[in-house]
C-alpha cells in the first residue's frame, strides 16, 4: 500500500512537472492577438523635373512616391515633356510636349503613355505660337482639355484620347487657359483675361456654353484645380498665395501665404480625398514641392531626385 501510494505521488509529480513546461496555449480566458498591419496604398507625384538651370535644361516627366522617394524619370529625349495628367483608373499619364523651331514656331503634341512609361502614343500634333498650357484628363476617361495657341491665341480644346472630336471651346482675343475637369466631366474650371486686364477663375459646360466667371481682383489667378469631392477650386494667385474657393457659398478663401518674396507658388493638385494640395515653391535657381492639408498645414516634406533642380506640374494619385 506505502509503495502505491510512492507511485501515485511520483505520478503526480511528473504531471504538475509536464503541466509547468508545456507550450504556452491561448485559451478562452488569455488571448494573445496580433494585428493584422494593412500597408496603405502610396500616394506618387507625377511630375515635371527640370535637370539644368530653368529656359536652358530639359523638361521631363518623372514619377516619385509623395515624400520624393522612389523616383523614376519616365521620359527621356530631345524634346521638352510636361504637364502630367492621370487617367481615373491611374494606370496611364496624358502630357504634353514641345520643341521651338528656328522660325520661332512650335511644334507641339498631347501624347499618352502606361505609368511604366510604355506604349507612348500621340493624340494630337500641332504648330503653334507657343506651347500647350494645361492638360487635364476627363474623370469619366474619355477626353483631354487643354489650352492651345494653334490660332495664335489661347484658347481651351477637348479631343477625345483617340485623336478624335477635337473641339474647341472658347473663342475670343483674349487669353483662356488652364483648364481643369469637375469630377463628373460636365464641367470645366479655367483661367480667362476675357473681362479685364487680370487673369480670373471662370467655370463653363463641358461644351463651351453657361461660361460663369467666380473672381474679380487685381490680382492673377493660375493654374486651377478642381477638388475630387466637387466642392471648392484650389488656385494660385500671382504666386503670393494659395486660395481656395467655395463653390458652395463663393468664399475667396487664402489657405497658404507665401512666406519669401524671391520665390513663388504654382502648379496646385488636390489629394483624391481632397484632404490635401501640393504645389509647386520656387525661384530663379530650384524650386520644389509643399503638400498641405487643405486648411494650409504642411504635411509632408518633399526632396527633389537627384540632379532635378526644378520640380513643377504636380499630379497626385493614390495608387
């Protein structure tokens, strides 16, 4: 009997012993979970980066995560390539390029490429007086807007991105361009010195009808944008300021003041949760990227590639 009950307590001391070094088990009383860690999509720039002194090096179209990283330059020859634009799905960049001839003429092109930089095509060839100023994919996928000085003048066009149905829109001697797409395609924003000596923000139908003019300063208004969620329209003005205004109650509403009189501000993009703006800040020498939330708080700090002194004509995309 003594000796049952050795073999019993030895039993049980090697269960209590076994039961202390077992693997650590979750039960319903401890759980140990892990989060499950998303990596968010990046947000990239699409852009145009100047490798030499501004009028003398080359224009070409990079591709850089939003902080600057990552970069990619996407085209390369001997003409001058800019103003990216993204199409809704992001998968292609429309832009435009330009090359001076020694008559003092221009010829210019809409062309189209994969955000690889392959299977480049050409949309439209013209001569012009000067370049095109503005280039901007319809949301619906459609079409390119743009401003072009073909009639010596400029003045806003669509064509669809076959090639086919160039239209143009605006007709007048005074300059109209820049133009920027609503996000449901019926409209258009743009930049007009129709009314006045100034450059003011008007907005019209996407067939060149209902023209509605939204600013009246003393100052010039530039480069439109046109937020995601189609309530307000980001713009330059003169390069002292950001301003956004209120399609809702028509509020002229300065978000971001330039702090530097040597340089200016250009070139603004909405974010596509129109949460934020990038813009283009810069001078004779270099000029580079501010992203700020849409209350003017700087976010980000963006650091040019290397070797690219000027960085303009940003296009935001979140995929």
């Amino acid at each position: 009997m003594r000796s049952l009950r050795v073999v019993c307590l030895i039993v049980l001391l090697l269960g209590v012993i076994l039961y202390l070094r077992r693997p650590l088990m979750a039960s319903n009383s401890f759980r140990l979970f892990l989060p499950i860690v998303r990596r968010s999509a990046p947000h990239h720039l699409a852009f145009t980066g100047y490798t030499g002194q501004r009028g003398f090096g080359n224009q070409d179209i990079y591709l850089a995560d939003i902080d600057g990283t990552h970069a990619q330059q996407l085209t390369s020859s001997e003409v001058n390539e800019e103003d990216p634009t993204w199409s809704p799905e992001g998968t292609r960049i429309a832009f435009s390029t330009w090359q001076q001839m020694p008559t003092g003429m221009y010829t210019v092109t809409l062309r189209l490429m994969n955000r690889d930089s392959t299977n480049i095509v050409t949309v439209t060839t013209e001569v012009a007086s000067d370049r095109i100023l503005g280039v901007s994919w319809s949301p619906d996928g459609t079409r390119l807007a743009f401003a072009s000085c073909r009639d010596q003048n400029y003045e806003i066009y669509t064509v669809h991105i076959d090639g086919s149905h160039l239209t143009r829109l605006t007709n007048n001697l005074a300059f109209d361009g820049e133009p920027t797409w609503s996000p449901d395609s019926t409209q258009l924003a743009f930049i007009s010195a129709r009314n006045n000596a100034t450059r003011e923000l008007y907005t019209m139908r996407a067939d060149g009808t209902n023209v509605q003019q939204l600013t009246t300063t003393s100052l010039s208004e530039e480069e439109p944008a046109w937020s995601p969620d189609g309530r307000q329209i980001a713009f330059s003005r003169s390069g002292l300021s950001i301003n956004v205004y209120d399609l809702q109650d028509g509020t002229d509403t300065e978000i971001y003041h330039n702090p530097s009189s040597d340089s200016t501000l250009s070139g603004v993009a909405w974010s596509s949760d129109s949460q934020q703006l990038v813009f283009s800040e810069g001078g004779r020498f270099s000029s580079t990227f501010l992203i700020i939330t849409s209350d003017g708080i700087r976010t980000t700090v963006f650091t040019n590639p290397l070797d690219v002194l000027f960085c303009n004509d940003a296009a935001w995309a979140d995929y």
